[in-house]
C-alpha cells in the first residue's frame, strides 16, 4: 500500500505576519536591450571546490501543481473563520481551490433564504483570486427545492474535469441523502472509462461514505450508499479521496489509498486540538510525478498529514475512553447546605500504559474555605485503580446555589517519550438530593393522582422560561407538579398539570438521564441512555416512545388524562434503561420536567424548566438527582 507523502510549508499565520510589509511589484516603464534568450531554468555559476548550495533536486517538475481544499464551512458556523482562510490562500497562491461542501447553513424551505445565504457565500469567493470548484454537501442540498436552486446556481451536482494529466472527480453523496444514485454511479463509469490514462485520480464527495457503508454493514443494516460500488470501479487506479462532512479529522486507508475525512474551515467544532482530529485547516495538496503530498494548514500553524491517522486517532479515542477519571457527588438533603464533605476522585486505567493525573479543585466559595490536599496527584499502571480524597471544610454552611461552578480541572497523561494528554474539566457535583421511592403495591395506571401519596416536585416561583416574554403568567396561567416511583420492573412518572385553558400544543416532556452517575457528569450532553419523551395533553391510553443518543428508542406504556382545568399523565418506564447501564442496584437518575403551554392556537408555546438550563433538550446540566432507596442501590 502506498502512503501518500507529506511536505512542509509556512504556515498562514507566518505569511500573514510578513504581508504586513508587503506590497504589489512597483510598474516600471523603461527599454533595455536584449542580450539573447532568458533561461527557462535555473543557471547557476561553475565554481570551482565547494558551492554554496546542497545537492538534492530542484523541485520544478513541469506537471507538478499545486491546489487547496476547503472544508465545512456551516452547521454551527462561526463568522470569520471562512474568510482568514480566504485571505491566507491568497497570500499562498494555490493553482486552485476545491471544496467537499456545507458551504451554507441550509435545511430550510424557504427560498428567499437560500438565494440569500448562497448571495453571502459568492460574495466570499468573489474576494478569492483563484479559481474555485464547488461540491455538494447535505446543508446545501437539503431538500429538493434546494437541488434546484443548486442547479440553477452551478450546474450539475456531479462532474469532472482534467489538469495536467489529473482527473478530479466531484461526486454528490446527496442523491439521495447518503447515497450514490444510479443515474450518478452508471456516468460515474462511463467517466472513468474516458480517463483511463490520467496518472492519478483525486475524488472529492461531502460525506465519508466508506465510514458510513462500514457502519451499516456492521449494524447488519442494509447499505444504501452504494460506495462498495464505487470503490470497485476505482480499484486499480491510482486515486485518493477526499470527504468533509463529519467535522473531524482523520486518515485512512481503503481500497490500495488514501482517504482523507477533513474537518473544518469554520464549522461547528469544538475544538479540543489535533488530537482530537477537531481544527479549523485548510489542505494543501502538491501533486508530484509520483503521486500527491498533502499538508494540513492550520489557520495558525501546520499539521502533517499522517499526524491523526486512523490508527492514532484509534489510539487517542482509547485513551480517552479507558483512561476514566471519575468524581463522586456530594448530594444533600433538599434543605441542607455544605459545611464540610469529602470530594472523591478516581482514576481507573484500563488503557495499555501507565497514565498519571494532575490537577486541582476549583470554583469552590473561598469564604472559609479550607481544603486538603491543594495539588492532586493519581497514578495508576494498566487495569489499575488509584483514588484520592480531598477533604473542604466552611466556617458556615454554604447554600447549594453557590457551589455550582466546582470543577475538577486537571491533565490526563501517559508515560513515555511520546506521551497522550488530554485536559479534562469535570464537574464537580454538590447538588440536592431527591428520592425515587419504592412503589406501593401493584401500580395500575389510570392516570388519577389519588394513587399518589404526595407530588413532590413543582415548579420554581421563578422558573425558567424559554420561549415569548412575558407569555406566561404564573401559576394561574399553568403549573406542574410530578413524582417517581419504582419498583423491579418499571420506574413510574406521574405529572398533574394545571392550565386554564388546554390549546393544541400543550405537552410535558420528561427528559432522564439513566447513565451512571460518573459518565454522565463526565459527558453531560445528549447521547445513548439519554432519554426524551414527550406527553400531548391529549386524552390517550397506549405507548409513546423514548428518544436516546444514536436513534435508541424505548417504548413506555402512558395514560394522559384530561381534567376540567388540566390533565394528568402517568406512564411506566422500563427499568431496563436504568439496569442495563447501572445494574439492578442501580444507584440514580438525573431528569428533568419542561412544560410547554401554548395561550392561544398558533402561538409558540412558554416553556418553563423545573430544573436545568436553556439548552434542557441538549445537556443535563441542573437535571435533579433522583436516588434508590438505600437497600436498592450500591452507593458508588
């Protein structure tokens, strides 16, 4: 298998410091005599005994070229990123530039929007001195409206063009969504058959369909991307492939080449480093006689092209998910502050070298504080366990509202020459408790709240509220209160909801995070065992379905009930979300209430949060922490 080569350039940030001084040639206008024909290549003097100058070849090939790659410029975007990229290329001077899509937000109907984003998006490329070849990605082919306005706008979605014995390959991944359509793959093969004699083959689509055909194949899922078939009519020819789409970074190698997922050039990213494959960059390609060099630029640095290849990024996603650093909460009764606890961490290494920590407790109030110890240290060899605890103390008792901004911060390393690291950030939880008792008796659902002893839980007097300002008008206007319950087989939610007028639109959804207590303060956002599920404050007796990270889903059987001024809800939950993750002592839950009340038909609705942030649907931050009884669950 051949590695496609990797050379060195300056980076953007250097070229743009130095065009600080730099100006356009002087116009001279003078005549002077020729003297014969000017060499075409480089003379140089016939000294003799040494030269000022090393013996390796001058670069200067005649079908040797240069071109850029841009990458995903939406999907989150942030302003500017795009253009220092266009300003940096500029200043670089590439033959010309290519692209793998997601150049406008997109994913709308509506089509003065879009002429509007693709009217921004030309008035970038106006500013590029270069040539610039567009392809297609899912935010710019969203719907079939969009094809047309593509169409309108560019042409066909998929084509190819020759430049100095290269054939360049723009293929659609959107035709349909994540597919490679048969009016597509039959001109691909015909194209193919025309350029037999190109020395090399680049190809460049929006999304890595040979992870995704690799996904569904291993999910036992039906592969509709029909890339095997691609990748079969490009068996044999020197070729490399190019993808964006998935904002990550990575190298692989299929089919006798190299496949490059790009990441960035100012989309959505949170850019943790290269590492992590996330970074805004530009590629820089130089074809040779042999084959293409490639070169990562950073928008302030440079990055080799085999320096996130599958097999290290492999290796850093291990790392991060084996080398585990878990901190204990400290959870207290609804009326209870902090004077004095104990914060546990604990480092679990089930990676294949030693990993060591370092860090320290922040964000703690510091009147009265006393802390011991300040710095801390973990270590621990391969399938070890190492684990520290950190003794705060108060003058007084601190309310719960101040304690939460705690966080552990700290480095996770390996030993070695060529360490891995990651700079880790975990929340340190010191948060109310809240009790999911033992159900009493067998529970029939019917939605009446007489089969309730008490609803514990109710609305803020100031809750949250997303939504139109000043649209909701307090308790009168609508209030909930809710409670869970368990027993071996169900985790029970009742909810009686107050309103005084029930409009279309108006629902509860029940937002619960059944994932072990340290995995979800490690990693807080929506993912698998992560549910949602929403409750129409229409009369209903059936099943309604929890949504998990990854399309999981979960039926649960549900009673809505209407009342004169309201409706209730009572649905059974499998406890499988809970014991498949945690055990059948399974410690706590986190979950979270959002009622939305619609006033008036057609109006978007108040949403008001019992606990958590604005971004309730996405991260369960501020959840409340719902514990097994004691003889139910292993402390942990």
């Amino acid at each position: 298998m051949r590695t496609t080569k990797i050379i060195f350039i300056f980076s953007i940030a250097l070229l743009s410091a130095l065009s600080l001084s730099a100006h356009p040639p002087e116009k001279h206008s003078r005549t002077v005599e020729s003297s014969g024909p000017v060499p075409t290549g480089m003379v140089l003097p016939n000294l003799k005994g040494p030269h000022p100058w090393s013996d390796k070849p001058v670069l200067d090939d005649p079908s040797r070229f240069h071109i850029a790659i841009m990458t995903d410029r939406t999907g989150g975007h942030r302003p500017g990123v795009w253009m220092q990229a266009v300003e940096g290329l500029n200043l670089l001077r590439p033959d010309f530039v290519m692209s793998v899509g997601d150049l406008i937000e997109g994913y709308t109907e509506d089509e003065s929007r879009v002429q509007k984003e693709w009217k921004e998006f030309l008035g970038f490329i106006d500013r590029l001195q270069m040539r610039f070849f567009f392809v297609a990605g899912n935010h710019d082919v969203t719907n079939p409206m969009m094809h047309k306005v593509w169409r309108e706008h560019f042409g066909p979605e998929w084509y190819s063009f020759d430049y100095k014995g290269v054939h360049f390959i723009c293929l659609c991944s959107e035709d349909p969504n994540f597919r490679i359509g048969d009016e597509q793959l039959a001109w691909l093969k015909q194209d193919l058959n025309k350029s037999r004699d190109a020395r090399w083959t680049l190809v460049f689509l929006h999304k890595p369909l040979w992870f995704i055909s690799e996904r569904y194949q291993s999910f036992g899922i039906f592969d509709k991307t029909q890339w095997p078939a691609v990748e079969k009519l490009l068996h044999g020819r020197k070729h490399t492939v190019f993808a964006g789409h998935s904002h990550h970074y990575a190298q692989f190698h299929r089919n006798g080449a190299t496949y490059y997922q790009l990441a960035t050039t100012g989309g959505g990213s949170r850019l943790r480093g290269v590492p992590y494959g996330e970074f805004d960059h530009i590629m820089w390609l130089t074809m040779e006689p042999e084959g293409p060099y490639v070169v990562n630029l950073l928008l302030d640095g440079i990055v080799p092209g085999d320096r996130v290849s599958e097999t290290k990024l492999a290796q850093f996603r291990n790392f991060l998910r084996d080398a585990k650093v878990e901190v204990a909460p400290i959870l207290l009764r609804p009326d209870e502050g902090l004077k004095q606890g104990q914060i546990d961490i604990r480092l679990i290494n089930g990676f294949d070298r030693p990993v060591r920590v370092t860090g320290r407790i922040e964000g703690l109030p510091l009147r009265g504080l006393s802390q011991q110890p300040i710095d801390l240290t973990l270590s621990a060899a391969q399938g070890k366990t190492d684990q520290l605890s950190i003794g705060i103390a108060f003058n007084e008792s601190i309310p719960v509202a101040d304690l939460g901004s705690t966080f552990f911060r700290g480095r996770v390393e390996t030993d070695g020459d060529d360490p891995l690291k990651a700079d880790v950030a975990i929340p340190v939880v010191i948060d109310r408790r809240y009790a999911c008792p033992d159900a009493q008796g067998d529970v029939v659902l019917d939605g009446r709240a007489e089969d309730w002893r008490k609803l514990n839980h109710s609305l803020p007097d100031a809750p949250l509220i997303v939504g139109p300002e000043g649209s909701w008008q307090g308790r009168g206007d609508a209030d909930v209160a809710f409670d869970f319950s368990k027993d071996e087989k169900n985790l029970y939610f009742f909810a009686q909801v107050a309103d005084d007028e029930i409009v279309p639109g108006d629902q509860i959804v029940l937002f619960l995070d059944a994932r072990p207590i340290a995995d979800r303060s490690r990693e807080p956002g929506f993912g698998i065992g992560f549910y949602r599920v929403s409750f129409p404050a229409t009369a209903f007796e059936g099943r309604r379905t929890l949504v998990s990270g990854a399309d999981e889903k979960t039926e649960c059987n549900v009673v809505v009930s209407r009342q004169d001024r309201g409706y209730s809800i009572e649905a059974s939950i499998p406890a499988e979300i809970l014991t498949d993750r945690q055990g059948k002592g399974w410690h706590s839950f986190q979950a979270s209430v959002l009622l939305e009340d619609v006033d008036e038909q057609g109006q978007s609705p108040s949403r008001l949060i019992w606990r958590g942030t604005r971004e309730v649907h996405r991260s369960n931050s501020g959840y409340g922490h719902f514990l097994a009884p004691p003889n139910n669950r292993e402390d942990r």
